[in-house]
C-alpha cells in the first residue's frame, strides 16, 4: 500500500508546478520540502542584492491566465523577496499548501523490487511510501563552504549566502569579507559596498560580468506583458535557453569591424543577458568570435576601474560564457571606493582563517564578518546528499561516481519510477521555461502509466549510453568544453570532471521526450524489469 501515489521533493518553481499539475491529473501526490517555505532558491538565497537574471516577466508561470492577469513584476528583473512573494502567491490561489510538508527533509529513498515502490525517510525518521518519485531539488541548493584550515575557529559572524537568515543581518559600519566573485559574489559586493567599514574581496576567478540594465516597469509595459504574454511564451520555447532572446544568425565576422562593435555596445545597453544569448551565432563556438567580445568588455573594464593593476585583476583569462556570465549594476566602480579592497587569491591565496579573520600569503585581514558566495555542489549536489538505493541495491553516489548518467535528464537506469525535474544532462538557461517540457512530460508519462495501470518504468542502460554520447557530443564542439566550472563540476573538490548541463537546448530536449513518449516510451521498460522481460 502507497500512501501517496506520487512523491514531489521540493517546493521550489519546478516542484510547484509539478504538484499542481499532478493534481489537475487526479493524482495523489504529496510534496515534501526541506525549508520553512515555499519558492526553493527564492526562499533561501536572501543575500543582499539577490536578483533574478532573466526578464521577470518570462520568469513566472504561464498556466494560468487568471493568474498571468493577476501578478504585476515591479520590474524588467525582481528581486528575492518578490519572487518569494509570488511563489506564496501561487502557492495559494492554487490551494498547493494542503498537500506540502515543510520543514521534511528527506534523508533517504530506498527502492522495494517486490512492490514497485519507493519508500522515504525524513531526517526526523517519518516514513512516506509511494509508486513514483519527482526530485525537483534544484540545480543550484547544495551550499559549498571553502575547505580552508582554521575556518571552524573564526569567532566573528558569517553566512554563505544562499542560507542567509531570514531576519536583518546588520553589516553597517562593519569590516567584511567576501569570498567568492560569482553572479552571486557579484550582487552582493555591490549591493553592501557602500555601508560597511570596510570591504575585502578575496577573488579566485574574475568574471566577466555585463550590466543588468534594470529599469522599473511602467503600466504601459504592465500592460503589454500582460496582452502578449503568451506570444512571448512561445518566443522562448523556440529558444535554445529559454530566454526571449536569440542569437544574430551572422558569425561575428560576417560584418565590418565596425559594425561588429557597435552590436556590441548596443548590447552592453541592453537590458539582461543580452550579450550572451543575442550574441553572433559563432559566440561559444570560434575562439576569435569570441575574443572579440572579450576585447570589448576588457575595454569597458578598463574605462570603469581608476586602478590600472586592480582592473587587470578584474580581467578574466577565459573565454566569454564559459562560467555564467553575472550580471552588475555598478560592480566596477566599487573598486573605485577607498573602502574597498581586491585580494586576488590567485597571487596572494588564503592560507589561514584565523579567530579573528583571514591570512593570505601576503596579509592578515581582521574581519568582523565574512560572507561566503563560494557557489553550490551544483546539479548533482542536492541528490547525491540524499541516500538514494535503487534496484539491486545500486546507490545514486555508486551509479554517479564518473558524472551524471541519465536518459533524457530525466530518468536514470538503476532508479526506476523515480524522475528528475531541472537536473544533470538537461538545459540551464532561463530555468522555469528550459524545465517546463520536463514538468509537462513527467506529468504525461505518470498520467498514462497510472490510466494504463503499469506500475514500473525504468529507462533501458542502452538508451542512457545512448544519452551521455549525445550530451557529449553536443558540448565538445563549444568553447565551454574547455571550461573550469561548475557546469563541469569543477568547482567541487574532488567531483570527476563531467559536463552536468546539456548543450543540444530545451527545444531538442522537448521533441526528443515527445517522441519517446509518442513511440509508447521508447527507451524505458514498462512494468516488468529488463532482465525479466528478456
Ligand atoms: P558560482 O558561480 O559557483 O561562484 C562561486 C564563486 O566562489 C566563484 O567566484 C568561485 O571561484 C568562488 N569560490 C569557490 N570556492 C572557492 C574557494 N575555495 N576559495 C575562493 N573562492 C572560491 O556561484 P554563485 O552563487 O555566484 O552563482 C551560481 C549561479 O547562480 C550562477 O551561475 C547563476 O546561474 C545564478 P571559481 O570561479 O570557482 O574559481
């Protein structure tokens, strides 16, 4: 006996979706989320200046139009609290907190061959059992901290930011230290540059970061949103990443050097992630395209930065778009500002923390505070922290050691009946529409095992090979094959290096799950498992 004929981990924008969908579908489900609300990245990264990277507007969710008439964004890209405020909004003009448990965390999943079931335990030890499991657990919400000597004695406060507490973290008129020069080390330093002491940037890796070009939304734009919402929609199911932008069809040089720069300004000047997803076609895939984009922003930097020997610590070494480019607002001037300082790690790197702070090769740094926005063990990281033991007593940890092994980012050989929302071998971009086609598929494929009254299904290990090929056959072309990131688990001590992301984009995704599911679910065996069909 099942209690619940489905099992969603995680009430961030994927869960959520999925849970109201499984419902619409008759289905019994429940939802079991570790934090003490609802929105997953938009309930724990309140860090100072958490904003989103993709327009608001293609943000939110598109199915319901009472709700898409209901919800006004503030601006072209919202901050935290509004997006927190809208998932509670969702959560509650659709009624999803009756069937949401907060505060469970689930600690392990352990598949029983005889029953077709999965049965979960929570680190408080209450036990679930259900058919099927859903992980929405996000990509990007397994927290890393720096492994470095000494950090369990530092005496003065600190927060890694994507567990930032929820009440008012006074930084004012204190000496901080940020670790950590990501989109998120990005908002952060120049959200609280100017009322603190003093700040102490300790930088790994620069980025190259472009400006987000905010602006508040008028009711004009409000009302255009609203009357076109759904042809924008369609505009970024045809996209690649999920944003409403495009790539110019030109290669780089297919125009005058001119030209070329004067795309480029325009966008620099333009709201967004525009210089990466409007960019010439040939951006990740040939090397002087994109050194022609770096020559660019290295310039642009320069002409922001008064330091000359600061600014040349700001300017990365790699390419354009091999990390996720942050997006800034006045992130350069602030190393303009008296009371703040660049450590960059690569000359100078951290030996010690210290009671009191921070020692590099070169100096000591005394520290009343120290933020750390050293990034997540992202993709896999959330699912490999719980126990997962699937049939014949494979774990997750086990059938993962060399990367990621999935069919269609979806489903994993080994783990029947259990579906994966927004994890390894799938697309990035702008995640609630790169990860819709997955909700709509999972929701279509449970449908129709439970109408048909098939119990079991389990992606064959020849389709999951078959996957892994593809996934990597679709990034070794890009420039990003070359990367040092977290896409590659680079970021992760000790993770084998795997592309976790899949470069082929949504829209090949999506047609590639239609058409399994159209063939019957070529790939998975239905009900009985492989060996015994055999
Ligand atoms: P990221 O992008 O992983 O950035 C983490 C940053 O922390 C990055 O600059 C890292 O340098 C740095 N880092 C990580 N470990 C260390 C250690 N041990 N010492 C010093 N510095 C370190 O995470 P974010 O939270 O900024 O952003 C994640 C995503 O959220 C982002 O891509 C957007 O999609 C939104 P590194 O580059 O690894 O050398």
């Amino acid at each position: 006996m099942v209690d619940y004929e489905v099992i969603v981990i995680g009430a961030g924008l994927n869960g959520l979706y999925q849970l109201h969908l499984l419902r619409e579908a008759g289905i019994s489900v429940r939802l079991l989320e570790a934090g003490g609300g609802v929105g997953g990245t938009w309930y724990w990264n309140r860090y100072p200046g958490a904003r989103l990277d993709s327009e608001s507007y293609t943000y939110g969710y598109y199915f319901s139009r009472e709700l898409l008439d209901e919800w006004d964004w503030s601006e072209e890209f919202v901050t935290q609290p509004e997006l927190e405020r809208y998932y509670n909004f969702v959560a509650d003009k659709f009624d999803l907190r009756r069937d949401i448990e907060l505060g469970t965390e689930v600690a392990s999943a352990r598949w029983d061959e005889a029953s077709d079931t999965w049965t979960l335990t929570t680190a408080d030890g209450r036990r679930y059992i259900s058919r099927f499991v859903i992980s929405a657990t996000g990509m990007l919400s397994a927290p890393q901290l720096p492994p470095y000597a000494g950090i369990e004695t530092y005496r003065g406060e600190w927060h890694h930011t994507s567990r930032w507490p929820a009440g008012e973290v006074d930084l004012r008129g204190k000496r901080v230290g940020v670790i950590g020069t990501g989109s998120t080390g990005i908002q952060v330093i120049q959200s609280i540059a100017a009322e603190v002491d003093s700040l102490t940037v300790f930088q790994r890796t620069p980025n190259w970061a472009t400006p987000i070009n905010n602006h508040a939304l008028t009711p004009d734009e409000l009302l255009e949103i609203r009357e076109t919402a759904m042809d924008v929609h369609a505009v970024t199911q045809a996209t690649d990443t999920g944003f409403k932008h495009s790539s110019r069809p030109e290669s780089a040089f297919d125009v005058s050097d001119d030209e070329r720069l004067a795309y480029f300004e325009q966008l620099w000047n333009e709201p967004g992630m525009t210089m990466y997803v409007k960019n010439f076609r040939d951006l990740m895939v040939n090397a002087d395209a994109n050194r022609a984009v770096t020559d660019f922003l290295e310039r642009k930097i320069r002409a922001r930065v008064d330091d000359p020997e600061i600014a040349e610590r700001l300017i990365p070494d790699h390419f354009y778009g091999m990390k996720r480019p942050p997006l800034e607002n006045g992130y350069y001037e602030v190393y303009n500002r008296a009371n703040v300082r660049l450590v960059s790690l690569s000359e100078t790197p951290i030996v010690r923390f210290t009671e009191t702070g921070i020692v590099t090769t070169e100096s000591t740094f005394e520290l009343d505070a120290v933020i750390f926005a050293t990034g997540f063990d992202a993709v896999t990281g959330a699912l490999s922290r719980i126990d997962i033991v699937g049939a014949d007593g494979m774990t997750l940890q086990h059938w993962w050691q060399d990367g990621p092994r999935t069919f269609m980012a979806t489903n994993v050989h080994h783990f029947p009946n259990f579906f994966i929302l927004g994890g390894p071998q799938g697309p990035g971009g702008n995640n609630p529409r790169s990860v819709e086609g997955q909700v709509d598929w999972v929701t279509r494929c449970i449908r129709y095992l439970h109408d048909v009254g098939i119990g079991r299904i389990e992606p064959t290990a020849a389709a999951e090979e078959e996957w892994i090929e593809h996934v990597n056959s679709t990034v070794a072309p890009t420039l990003s094959a070359q990367a040092t990131a977290w896409a590659w688990g680079s970021n992760t001590p000790g993770k084998a290096r795997a592309y976790q992301l899949y470069a082929g984009g949504q829209v090949l995704l999506r047609r590639k799950m239609a058409e399994s599911a159209d063939a019957g679910y070529r790939g998975f065996v239905l009900g009985e498992a492989e060996e015994s069909v055999a």
